[in-house]
C-alpha cells in the first residue's frame, strides 16, 4: 500500500471519527435535561423563654399539682396554606409558589410538636398531651393557620404568620381564651431561605405569646373549678 494511500484512509478515518462525535454530541443535545431537584426546608423547634410572655400570664402562678392537663389537637390550616408549598405574594389576594424550594410536610404538622415542645417546657400544666391520645385533659387547645406567606413589595419583603387559638374547658365547654396572633417578620434576603428564617422567627415569637395566652387561660380554669360544688363521694 502506497503512502498515498495510507494517507487516503487516515483523513477518511478522522472525518468518520467526527461525523460519529458531531452526531453523538447532537443526540446529547436533544436528550431530555435532569429536573432540578427541590430545596427543602423546616419551621425549627423553639426554645421557650417565659420571661418573654405577657407581665399578665407571669401573675398567674400555681402548683403544677392543682393546674389542668391540657390536650392539643392537631393544628389545621386555611385553604392554599395546607401544603408542603412555599407561598409567597406580590399583588393582594394572589397566592404563589416558589418553583424548587418547598417545606418538608405541610406547615401545621411541621406546627403540631412544636406547640407541644413550647407549652411543656412553659410549666403551666400538669401533663401536656397531643391527641390523638387516651389521656383525658382539662383543658382543649384549638389552633388554625390563617397565613404563612412571604409578600414581596417595598425595600425589603417579609414573612406574615398568623395563627388562630382557642381554649376550651374540657367539661363546660366554655372557651376560656382565644386569640388571633398576627407576627410580621422582615426576611433577610429576597429569596425562599430568607423567607424561611423570618419564618421560624415569626414562629416563635407567637410561640411565646401562645404559652402566655394558655398561662392565662390555666388560671381562669383553676378560678372556675375552686367555684365548683364539690361532689360528694
């Protein structure tokens, strides 16, 4: 074989070598690209502070062997705010969602151990005691998620969480206390992290105006039941 020859079939080599690249390349193209995985996040625990509470929840005190048991309920959530979806608004009465950053469960059970955890570590009650549980209480907490959203406008967004609670009296029936607690908390930057740490701070500070409102609510309970008949064996 002449070199003529060999030279013939090495440049026909090459140019099949990147026909095949070029063609493998463009295949490469068209394939479909990996969806981008979400960042998930989390409302954290609180660490109660009870010097933080209302100077009238501080006033009333009482045995932990004479105060009620409270049970708490699940906490439930407002329609558009009972997912595992990151809300956010720009334009009043318009609910959005961040693409690729979601919590990691619906924020009223992410909210359920974390009412439990503040009001046990509050001191207030005997027992405090999510249902669903065999423990009967005397007292039953009832919350509601109104709004947990980050509203975008003005020189820096910010994180609105608003919860709904209701006490009841276990027996009567009688709300003892309810309150609606409205924490606007301003994000340290303008994207869902931020968001998310304004967020856990709103969380707690209604966390602690929450153990002051069940603090209040225990001592009307006890005010009640010294004025109850005592009944004869």
């Amino acid at each position: 074989m002449t070199m003529k020859n060999l030279l013939r079939i090495s440049l026909f080599r090459c140019a099949w070598i990147g026909m095949i690249l070029t063609f493998t390349a463009g295949c490469a193209s068209l394939l479909p690209k990996p969806p981008v995985q979400p960042t998930f996040y989390s409302l954290d625990r609180v660490a109660l502070d009870m010097s933080a509470t209302s100077p009238a929840a501080n006033a009333v005190a009482s045995p932990l062997e004479t105060a009620p048991t409270l049970v708490i309920n699940p906490p439930r959530a407002a329609a558009g705010f009972d997912s595992q979806r990151i809300i956010y608004t720009r334009e009043s009465h318009q609910l959005e969602y961040f693409a690729h950053s979601e919590w990691i469960d619906t924020p009223a059970r992410m909210l359920a151990p974390l009412i439990v955890a503040a009001l046990s570590n509050a001191g207030t009650f005997r027992a405090v005691v999510p249902t669903p549980s065999l423990a009967a209480g005397d007292i039953k907490l009832d919350t509601e998620i109104v709004r947990l959203q980050q509203v975008f406008g003005g020189q820096t967004s910010r994180v609105q969480f608003t919860l709904r609670a209701y006490l009841v009296d276990s027996v009567t029936r009688r709300v003892l206390a309810w309150r609606e607690f409205d924490e606007i908390v301003a994000a340290t930057s303008e994207d869902p992290r931020g968001g998310v740490e304004a967020a856990n701070r709103a969380v707690q500070i209604v966390m602690r105006a929450l153990a002051g409102l069940c603090k209040e609510a225990a001592g009307t309970w006890q005010a009640l039941a010294a004025e109850r008949p005592v009944r004869k064996p």
